[in-house]
C-alpha cells in the first residue's frame, strides 16, 4: 500500500498516519503499528503477533485541539475528531451540584480509579477481539461533548448501551478482575485486566457477580444492568483503557484490530 492510500485508510479508521517522521493519531483512536516502526525501549505497550510479524498498538488521548504529545517516547501528533454533542437532565440536583461531603468521596474515589487503571501486566489475556458486553442499544457513543442540564461536563469517554434493569452483562474478553466498587458517580463498578496495559470497566450495575483477583474467561457474566450512581436509567456505561488513555470501544470490537493489521 502506498504511503498516500496508507494515509487515507488510518484518517478513515482512527489508526496510523506517519507524516515528516512523526506519528499521527486521532483523537481517543488508536495507533497500530509494526514492532520495527515505533521506539520499544523500555516502554509498557501492548504488542500483538500476526503471521509471523510483530505490531504494537497503543491509545491516543482525547483532545479537542490539534495536540502533539510524547508516549513511550514516541512523539504523537493528535488530530481532533468532532464526535457530536450530548444533553442529559438529571433530576438529583445533589448528583450535579455536589456537596463538600459528596465531592470530597467523588474525587477520592477517582483518584482509586486512576492509580488502578495504571496497571500494566506482561501477558496479554485478551484476544483483542471484544464482543459487546451486554445485548441492548447503544444510546451514546464515544468522544461526545457533554451538557448536564444545559452545563457542559466533561465528554462523554465510554459507551452507553442501554438495556431492562437485571439484564446480564458478560466480559467482552478474558481478563482479571482488580477492582470492584460502589462509586458516587459510577455506582455498582468492575475494573477488568486484560494485559499490557489494555482494561475495561462496567459502571451503574445493580449487581456485581464477580470479585478481584478472578481471572475471568471471555464470556463470564460479570453482573447485571442496573441505575446506580448519577444515571438517567438502567445502561451499561463501558470503559476501555489502553496504557492509561480512554479510547473508542468501538475500535475493538468484531475483530476490528486484526482487520486493520491485515491491512498495513
């Protein structure tokens, strides 16, 4: 494939775009690579062997700007990406406006969150071909801006699919189980390893059915879709992280990475 062509197929899937040595990547996509391309040293990434050669691939920061970051050593120029805007209104003014009591929990709870989601294990577990977690309707995609009534918020980083209370959710991949929790905004919640920095996590059920430490194969039920935390009604809100960065869930779904490789 020509560099030209190469170039308009990364732009059109959200993957890999060299230009004047530099790397560039969309904004919440995700780089995919051969091994020989990028700089390893020393570096905390996932790599994924297909017939016979080696690819890295790793996770681009959502920015609403033109943004040149470095990771791993490797210099990344983020392009933008508009993915639309979304309005919810909560009627718990209390999940909006929070007390000294609620943020002082709220912003406890994230920083748990984020020392969990810096975890990087040496094997991956995962096939790298996620199904979706739970059969329902996605009711917001990735990257969206968003208004709680009428304030804008931070984007929406994750995918909602919506589905009946007490509807099962399994694990799109295997992985292992480090954290669980009942969080102010996220509410009944699950943090899954899958390996070389690549997790996903499960907000607002009404049941967690597994506990930390489980290895869990592709397929285990993880628990079960529920309201809790700030929600409007009973959804999954699905996380995926890939070394530290929230990405596209969409871009690991139907064997999308292994389609994109076979195309390099």
């Amino acid at each position: 494939m020509n560099r030209k062509l190469f170039f308009l197929f990364c732009i059109f899937f959200n993957h890999l775009v060299f230009a004047n040595n530099a790397i560039m990547g969309v904004s919440g996509g995700i780089i995919i690579a051969p091994l020989n391309e990028i700089n390893t040293e020393n570096a905390q990434i996932l790599s994924k062997e297909y017939e016979g050669s080696e690819y890295v691939i790793f996770g681009v920061p959502y920015s609403l700007v033109e943004n040149i970051v470095n990771i791993e050593n490797n210099k990344i120029v983020i392009s933008p990406k508009n993915y639309g805007e979304s309005r919810i209104n909560i009627t718990d003014s209390s999940k909006v406006s929070l007390s000294a009591e609620n943020q002082a929990r709220a912003t406890k709870e994230a920083l748990l969150i984020k020392g969990n989601i810096g975890t990087y294990s040496d094997i991956l577990l995962s096939d790298l071909d996620f199904k979706l977690p739970v059969d329902g309707i996605i009711s917001s995609k990735f990257g969206k801006k968003r208004y709680i009534n009428d304030m804008p918020r931070s984007p929406h980083m994750a995918l909602d699919i919506a589905a009946p209370e007490g509807t099962s959710i399994f694990s799109p991949s295997a992985g292992k189980v480090i954290l669980v929790g009942d969080f102010f905004y996220g509410g009944k919640y699950a943090l899954l390893d899958h390996g070389m920095g690549l997790l996903t996590s499960y907000s607002h059920m009404s049941r967690v059915n597994v506990k930390e430490g489980m290895v869990i194969k592709k397929g285990k039920e993880i628990g079960l879709v529920g309201s809790s935390g700030r929600v409007t009604g009973p959804h999954l809100h699905w996380t995926v992280y890939l070394n530290k960065e929230r990405v596209n869930p969409e871009l690991f779904l139907n064997n999308n990475i292994v389609k994109t490789i076979s195309n390099l």
